[in-house]
C-alpha cells in the first residue's frame, strides 16, 4: 500500500484533511475508546452496588427505591454537567433500578 493510499484511508477514517490531523484524531479517538470502556466499567459497578442497596432495603422492609436520594443525585449531576446531566442521571438511575 502507498503512503498516499494510507493517508488516504486514514482521512477518510478520521474525516482530516493532514495526515497529522489524522494522526492526532487517532490517539484522540484511542483514548476516548479507553475512557469509554473505564466508564462502562464504572457503571456496572454501580449496578452492582445499587442492586445490594435495593437488597437491603427490600430485606429491612422499605421500599425498593428512595426518592428523596434520587432527587439528591439528579441535582449533583445537573449541576456538575448543566441540563444534559439530568438525562444522564436518570439513564444510570434507570439502569441501576430499573423504571418505577
């Protein structure tokens, strides 16, 4: 294969226009993979550790989920990430004890 065709392929993969823009969108875009997979991760485990809590709650006769700390995370991620953060919260509440 050319240089030419590899840049060529490279651009085309990255949509750069240099084949250093290419190559910096590459280590970029490695990166973001890598924090994805930690973040993926992160979120199982918070599965996992809200489905012991869910355990225990139920165990001790409360009630499944508690609204009152829902309500407590919903605001820590709108104010850490703005308006997008609350749709984020509740997918991971979502995720972690399913819909109510």
């Amino acid at each position: 294969m050319t240089a030419t065709t590899t840049e060529q392929t490279a651009a085309e993969k990255t949509g750069a226009r240099t084949p250093e823009a290419a190559d910096v969108i590459t280590g970029a875009r490695d990166r973001i993979d890598a924090l994805d997979d930690r973040i993926i991760g992160l979120i199982q485990e918070r599965m996992a550790v809200s489905a012991v809590i869910q355990e225990a709650r139920i165990a001790s006769g409360g009630r499944r989920v508690n609204l009152s700390r829902e309500m407590e995370i919903l605001g820590r991620y709108r104010e850490a990430l703005g308006k997008p953060g609350t749709a984020l919260a509740m997918t991971l509440l979502e995720l972690c004890r399913g819909r109510i």
